[in-house]
C-alpha cells in the first residue's frame, strides 16, 4: 500500500510549469494544448482527417515509449475531430476502445488519420489509426463513439 501512495504522490509526477486557470468553452485546456502540441494536419475531406505527429518526449513513460495515455488522449481528440468534417457540432466521447499494437518511441514520426464510420441520430462513430511513418508498423487503432445535442425540427 505504501509503494502505491509514493508512487501517485511523487513529487517526480508534479509539472514544473504553472498550471493556469482553465476558461471551459473559450479556449482549449492545459491537457488539450499539451497532447496535441506540434500534430501537423496534412489532409482534411468530408470524413476523413490526416496528421503528423513527431513523439514529444513530455508524452513518453519510463521506458521512452508513447504513453498509453497519450494515446488514448490522441484518439479522443482526433477522432473527435473528424465530426467537424461533416459538419456536426461538437460532441462529447460517450465510449473509446483502443488496441495497443507496438511502441512508438520519442522522436518517432507518426501519421495518425481519422475516419467517421457513420451518424445515427445524436450518436457517431469514428475510427483513428496511429501508424509509424517510417514503417508503417500500426502502434494503436481506436473506436470512439460520440454523441450530441440534434438540431432542433421546432
């Protein structure tokens, strides 16, 4: 019990930047702008988006590779993303699924692209993929589900 306590309490996990505080709805949040920091979007038609991405080492674990939570936050935010495309409204993530497939290391250029499988009422789906560039080694794919507010027929 106690190795749990020190290890979530480390002062090692503390940012030694300061945090500000978040305006919700105005601007994007410290997490945001922190994981998505550096993608570069190269291609965007209806349905689908396609983005580079070089491995910043502030999203590395331990072992130099890829954090899976930095993968998880990738496919959340791009696939959220890709709704954009058909026009849709922001919506809220409702159920990821994600398949952890290799490593990508700091420094590795990734291409991450992003697909809507479909709308039905409020609800849509989409699938990213995070693919190393220089081998076309598939690190992770992801499903995402998300749902909002329809328009209004009044």
């Amino acid at each position: 019990m106690d190795r749990v306590r020190e290890y979530l309490g480390s002062s090692s996990h503390e940012l030694e930047t300061p945090v500000f505080e978040h305006r919700a709805g105005e601007e994007p949040s410290f997490f945001e702008a922190f994981i998505l920091k550096g993608i570069r979007v190269e291609e965007i038609r209806p349905g689908f988006i396609s983005c580079s991405f070089r491995v910043p080492s502030r999203l590395t674990d331990a072992s130099g590779n890829l954090s899976a939570g930095a993968i998880a936050d990738l496919v959340d935010e791009v696939g959220g993303a890709v709704i954009y495309t058909h026009g849709h409204p922001m919506k809220v993530s409702v159920d990821m699924s994600i398949t952890y497939l290799s490593q990508a290391k700091a420094h590795d250029e990734l291409e991450i692209s992003s697909t809507v499988l479909g709308h039905k009422g409020g609800y849509s789906g989409t699938r990213v993929e995070l693919r190393n560039r220089a081998t076309g080694e598939l690190v992770a794919e992801g499903r995402h589900s998300l749902f909002g507010k329809l328009k209004s027929k009044i």
